[in-house]
C-alpha cells in the first residue's frame, strides 16, 4: 500500500520478497521528480518585498507598445566588470507629459543571490512635477564566482521563405530590420545578424545552389539593409528543411546564445538532403544538440500539416511557434520576443518595474539590462607587409593584427621604433571582425622595426606582447608553407605574393575573404593550375589542392570593395593523412601554427570530432572542418563535432590563434561520433550536478534503490522526503 501526503510518501511492505516491486517504485519516483521539475515556471522572488516575476510575463510585458509612456532608463558606470568589482546602477525616470506623476515606484530585482552594498532594490516617490527626472542608485558587489555566469552574446539568423506568396513579410523585413537590430542591441553587449533566404527565384530557390542566399553573422548594419534590400518575392518551392542543414555551418560564436527564426507560409518541399519527416526529425535533434533554439513563424495559420512541421522544430529544440497575422505587421516585435525568451536566465542581469500613476491611470514600463563579466585578455595574430597604393603608386607597409575576445576588443596600440630611438606609439585602426591595422609612412628599403603591441578590452583586460622585430623589404612577400597571413586592403589596394614548393608533396591553399575581393594564382610551372580566384559576398571560402607538387606561383589580391577594409587571410600547409581514431603529437608554435587532416568518411555514421588536447585551458585555436568545395564548421577553441551529411573526403583545420613564443605540446585526436563542443565557461544557468541530463539525486535513487528495498524489508515502513 502507497500513500502521498504533502511530499511524504509512506509504505507498508505486503510481500517481503518482492524487491522489484520497490525497485520499479524507485524508477517511479524519479521520473515524477523528472517530471515536476520540468514542469516548474522559472520564477524569482525579490526576498526583500517577496514580490514575484515571472520570465514569461515579463517578456510580454516588455514587448507591448502600451509601455512606451514612460520615459525610462538603467544604467551602469561602466560597460563591463571584473569578478569582485563595483557596479553602480542608476535608474531614472523623468516626466514627459503634460501632467503631475504621482504613486511612482521602482521595483527591481536580479536573476542572481546578490548581496546591496548600498541603495533599496525598491524605491518610492509622491509625485513627479513635469519636465523633472527622478533616479534611484544601487552599488553592488560583483561576487568573484560570477565568472560562471558570463552576460551572453547573441546569434540570430533568420531563414525567410522568398517565394511568392510572401511578399507582405519580405517587405516587413526590408521596413523594420533596422530597428529589430537596434531592439536586440539593448539585450545584449554582443549582437550578430545572419540571413537566409529560401524558394527566392533571385537567385536560386535552394540556398545550396547559390551562397548569395546567405549572409553569413555581422554586426553591420549597413551590410545588413544592403542584403535584405537585394530580395522580392518570387518563386513556387520551399526547402526550409535544406536551409535549416546549411545554417549548421555557419559562423556561430563560442560563448553565444544561438537562435534562428524560420518564417514561412509552406510544407517543407523540394529539399536536396531534407526530404522526409525522418530527415526532419534527425536534423531537430542536431540542432537542439549544438543548442540551435529554433523559433518558427507561420503566416496565415491555415495549413496543419505545416504547424505540425513548425512546432515539432520549436519543441525539440526549445523554440517558440507563431501564428503571424495576415498583415504580418507583428513580425518585428513576435522575433523581439523570441530572442527575449531565448536570453532567459543567462548572466547576471537587473530588472526593474517602473510604475506611476497620470490622472488616474496606470502605467507601467519593465526594462532589464545585462551585466558583463569577463577577467581574460585578448589573443592576437600579427602580420605585415608591403601594399600598393594606387592613388600613390607606391608601396606601403601595413601591419595587421586579430584580436580574439569573448568581450569586444577596445584597443590595440603599437609601439614601434625605425631603426635606433625612441619608441612611437600608434593607435592601430579598428575594421571588421577584430582586425586592427596601420599604415606605417614611408620606409625605406632595409630599415629595421622593432615593435611590441597593448591591447585591452572594454573590462581593460590588457595584454602587452613580447618585443619583435623585421626588416623592411619591398620584395614580394612570401607566403610559407604551414603559415598563414592575415591581410587588410583598402578600397583598390592590392598585394603581391609568392609561394615556393621545394618538395613534391600534397598541398592546401586556404582563403577566407570577408568582403569583395579577387585572387589571381598565377603558376608559373603549371599553367593548368593557375586561376581566379573572386569573392563576391561575406565570408567565402575558398580551398585550393596542389597535389604532388612542386614549383612556385604568384598571387595578386586587389580588393573589389568601392570602400573600407576588408580582411582575408590565406593559409598554406602541407595535408597530413589521418583516419578516424587515430592520435598524433604534435608541436604548435609561431613558427608552425598550421596542421591540416586529411580524412575518408566511409560509414553510414558520417559524425566525427577532433580534439586537440593541451594543458592550457586558455589557448584557442581556430578549427575548421570542410570538404573540397564548402566550409562546414569553425570552432574557437579545442574541440569541433561535425555531422558530415554523407561519406566523403574530409578536412580539419587546426590554426593558432595568437602568436605566443613558446611552443605548444599537443595530441590532436580524431574520432568518430559526437562531442558536446561548447567551451568550457558556456554554462547555460545554473543545475545540480548531472550525468547526461539526470540530476545526480536520480543517479543516487537508481544505485541504491535496491538497498532501499531491503532496508524497507527490514525496517517493514520506509519515508522519504
């Protein structure tokens, strides 16, 4: 006999002998504690007024335009902190209207334990005359375990059906882009945009068949309303499936929450990999594997087979489904709220209720800000090199150094000296994607610079490099093999450079452009080899195999960008033939900062991961996986996991990302199957202790549910609480 009384659950043993029948009743409870714990609504409680949130209402609430009376703010001291350090909040309201405020109240609470040095997390006042502000202050303590829970960064891409009965949400999408990109900005300090479009004639309905369907993650927003502005409606299929797969590879960040937003009007058809429900399945659980939330739109809600397709993808992958209105005039603010829900309980965040009464009526506004943590340096990689100038024609050096952070990259200062005196101390200039460069005056031939760099982020973690030197030489710059180079170019600007081959060997020549640029590798042993090379979007990448091969070759690079700089970075190696499960030590170090893998995937099971494994949880490394023709995955840190959708010859990238003197001792492992690759600070709110999703209470029950058996068999009544 079983009795449940206020979370006490009493038996009486009928049948001493039967152990199972307690063994399951252990199985039982566990999966009503699963199930009560899944079940729970995320809410917080202010302990000092025991005043309730709820995560789901407050979003709502944030989202509606009847809380735009009220001219608010909250706002820090500083842009980002240390663990330890001093936060000082201000709150402030002031009155815009034409009338008296009167009943005005600030409530505030955090999403963590946080202990007040100074200020009330609520705050009242009488009346507020008009044109007058009020404010409120907080000073807080940031404790030094925060690290755990880091202020997120966003990726959102959006995948857009461009077919021809979506002409209303392309035109939406086109009007309020810019403003959902300033919306998003105030969640987070870190905001990248991508696009895909899909069943859009202007190019191609399959985004496979045409990169100019994709943009790949910026903060532009220039680069943004440029891409949107390219489509218009028009086109009869609709492979959202195929769209979904190809979003896998693109450029998503380490440290970011990953959110993609499908809007569409159709049944998912016509795809060349997502054919069937049982494609669609599998691709959910993968992306819900590599945390991909996605969120789905319906336009129009009349057809149930697609809402069944939409929300099978927002369950599995812990999205939402949204039935548009006819207009689509709820677009914007419906990706306002996905997004918002999606940040949920990550990082240390405040959020205040501002309320005040105006000649009887209510009003109300909730606002919420993030608190960025962060306590290491940024990593750099330097090159330099002569570049021509057209206007001038002349050559001249330029430095370039990327600048790899989880917060942005405030500054890099070089600090240089031209053959003896003092040092010269430059501010470099900052282009896209972390690259900073200088243009050095003019040198002359065989001068020798000496230089070192400072470089900080916006918490002023600062790291000062070790003192390096070159000697000026306006010969064309040659390109090593197992190196790379990373290059800035200005609008027509152009480099030359040489690569020489003294062995017969495999090779790889990589590029990476990001931005409009154009590549002539011109072979002067084999004329068969030499091409162009032209990158005409964000983001193209581009892979060159030199196969038994000996010999020299030429490249000119000029950048077909009307304006501003452009970033590309080459990679020459050797290719190293490897299979799965297999280990190879290996050195890495400034002077070999580049290993490439060569392998055949022949399974049916096309996962497999590489892990290159080293006692310096701090050192990143690029990793990149990609076949003959397209680049799959880019990882910044130890570890990549790579479905490869079909068998087939393979690539792994391993690149050092800064350029530490001292080598590094590593043993890269290849193996088949997936790993959870999130680095080791993504912590995504807090949990207990788990083993593969099971709290470790579960864990407990299961191992000793058989010795609670027997206790019970002995003791004849057992209570558990």
């Amino acid at each position: 006999m079983i009795k449940i009384k206020k979370n006490i659950v009493s038996i009486k043993i009928r049948n001493k002998n039967n152990i199972k029948f307690y063994f399951i009743l252990c199985v039982l409870i566990l999966l009503l504690y699963q199930v009560s714990n899944g079940n729970k609504r995320t809410e917080k409680i202010d302990e000092t007024s025991s005043v309730f949130v709820d995560e789901k209402e407050s979003f709502k609430l944030f989202s509606s335009e009847t809380q735009s009376s009220l001219n608010t703010s909250i706002s820090l001291n500083q842009t980002g902190y240390l663990p330890g350090s001093v936060v000082n909040i201000t709150l402030t309201l002031k009155n815009n209207f034409s009338q008296s405020l009167t009943n005005i109240q600030f409530d505030s609470a955090f999403n963590s334990d946080i202990e007040l040095l100074s200020g009330n997390l609520q705050s009242n006042f009488t009346s507020l005359s008009v044109g007058e502000t009020v404010s409120s202050s907080i000073l807080f303590q940031i404790p030094d375990n925060e690290t755990e829970n880091i202020a997120p960064s966003l990726d959102v891409v959006f995948l857009i059906d461009g077919s021809g009965s979506m002409g209303q949400e392309i035109d939406e999408v086109k009007a309020k882009v810019l403003d959902l990109v300033d919306e998003l900005k105030t969640l987070v300090d870190d905001l990248r945009v991508g696009f895909i479009f899909f069943g859009s004639t202007i190019y191609s309905e399959n985004p496979y068949d045409d990169q100019r369907n994709i943009l790949d993650f910026t903060n532009s927003q220039a680069t943004i309303q440029e891409f949107v502005n390219l489509f218009s409606a028009g086109g009869v299929e609709e492979p959202w499936g195929d769209a979904l797969n190809y979003m896998k590879g693109m450029s998503w960040q380490e440290n970011s929450i990953r959110v993609a937003i499908l809007i569409t009007d159709e049944m998912d058809n016509n795809g060349r990999f997502i054919r069937y429900d049982s494609h669609r399945s599998t691709l959910a659980t993968e992306l819900a594997e590599l945390e991909i939330i996605v969120s789905t739109m319906e336009c129009y809600g009349s057809d149930d087979g697609l809402t069944e397709q939409l929300t099978s993808f927002s369950e599995v992958t812990g999205g939402i489904y949204t039935q548009l209105s006819s207009d689509a005039s709820t677009l914007i603010d419906e990706a306002i709220i996905i997004c918002e829900e999606a940040i949920g309980e990550y990082g240390l965040k405040i959020e205040t209720n501002f309320t005040a009464d105006l000649g009887g009526s209510a009003l109300t506004k909730l606002e919420y800000k993030w608190i960025l943590i962060d306590n290491n340096p940024p990593s750099l990689s330097i090159s330099y090199m002569p570049v021509f100038q057209p206007n001038e024609d002349i050559f001249l050096y330029r430095m370039i150094c990327r600048a790899y952070d989880s917060s942005p990259v405030e500054n890099v200062t070089l600090y240089y000296q031209i053959n003896v005196g003092i040092f010269l101390k430059q501010i470099m200039e900052t282009s896209t994607s972390g690259i900073f460069t200088f243009l050095f005056p003019y040198l002359n031939e065989g001068d020798r610079i000496t230089y070192y760099l400072e470089a900080w982020d916006i918490l002023n973690n600062t790291i000062t490099t070790e003192q390096e030197n070159f000697t000026v030489n306006f010969d064309i710059t040659e390109l090593f093999v197992d190196s790379f180079l990373d290059l800035a170019l200005d609008a027509g600007e152009s480099v030359l450079l040489k690569i020489n081959l003294t062995t017969i060997d495999d090779y790889a020549f990589l590029t990476y452009s990001e931005g409009k640029s154009s590549i002539d590798f011109v072979c002067q042993e084999n004329t068969s080899l030499s091409e162009q090379l032209t990158f005409t979007d964000q983001y193209q990448f581009n892979m060159k195999r030199l196969s038994n091969f000996s010999g020299s070759a030429i490249l000119s690079l000029i950048s077909d960008e009307i304006s501003g700089l452009i970033s590309i970075q080459l990679v020459l190696t050797k290719i190293s033939q490897s299979t799965i499960d297999s280990e190879t030590n290996v050195i890495i170090s400034s002077q070999n900062p580049v290993y490439l893998y060569e392998l055949d995937i022949n399974s049916d099971d096309n996962t497999f991961h590489c892990i290159v494994d080293i006692e310096d949880e701090f050192q990143f490394f690029k990793l990149s996986v990609f076949n003959v023709t397209t680049l799959l995955k880019t990882h910044y840190f130890h570890t990549i996991s790579v479905d490869a959708e079909s068998p087939g010859r393979y690539y792994i990238l391993i690149l050092l990302t800064d350029t530490r003197p001292d080598p590094i001792t590593a043993t890269v492992k290849i193996n088949s199957g997936e790993i959870n690759d999130d680095p080791y600070w993504q912590t995504y709110g807090a949990s207990s202790p788990s083993i593969n999703g099971f709290p470790i209470f579960s864990i407990l029950l299961l191992i000793f549910g058989p010795c609670i058996a027997i206790c019970v068999i002995k003791k004849r009544k057992i209570k558990i609480r």
